[in-house]
C-alpha cells in the first residue's frame, strides 16, 4: 500500500508499455567512463529523482575533494566537470574499509 506522501510517476512513451515508480531510481555504474555530480550525488529534482552513488552534500563533495578525501574532476568546459568511474569505484572501496 502506498503512503500518503509517496510520489508515483509513470515512465514510458504515451503511457504505453509504461511502469510505475513509486522508488527513487537508483545509479547502476558502467564498468568505464565518466559520471557527472548529479549522477554522483543524486538529484533530488529529477522525475523520478536519483540516489545518488555517495551520500553526501554538493559542499561536503568539493570539500573533501580539497581535503584529498575524494577524488578530483576532470574539466571538460568552464563548467562541467566529471569523475572516471575507475576513480569513484576507487573512493567506494575506501570509503567502506574506513567504515568497517
């Protein structure tokens, strides 16, 4: 049964051969590439919204980047910067040692 203030959207072209979410849509990792900060940290705003990969803030994000706790960005414009996938399984790993 759904609760009061969970949200449902429906994916699909025209409602045809669409599903209904009622969760967060999770972020599966490639085995290579790059990932934006939305696909890193979530985005609250998207529909159906994101989980993000590590769950912190856009500040602590930069934070520890500057502290060395994760990894930095490659830029590729003035503004967008993205992450090789290689480096954030990497930071994961550290993250879940330190945790244990």
């Amino acid at each position: 049964m759904k609760s009061k203030n969970q949200k449902t959207d429906t994916v699909g072209a025209n409602g045809a051969n669409s599903i209904q979410l009622t969760q967060p849509v999770s972020p599966v990792l490639p085995a290579t590439g790059y990932l934006n900060i939305k696909t890193i940290l979530g985005d609250k705003n998207a529909n159906p919204p994101r989980l993000g990969i590590i769950p912190v803030s856009n500040t602590s994000w930069w934070r520890g980047i500057r502290d060395g706790r994760f990894p930095k960005p490659i830029k590729l414009t003035k503004r967008t910067n993205v992450w090789k996938v290689e480096d954030i399984k990497e930071c994961l790993l550290k993250i879940n040692k330190e945790g244990k």
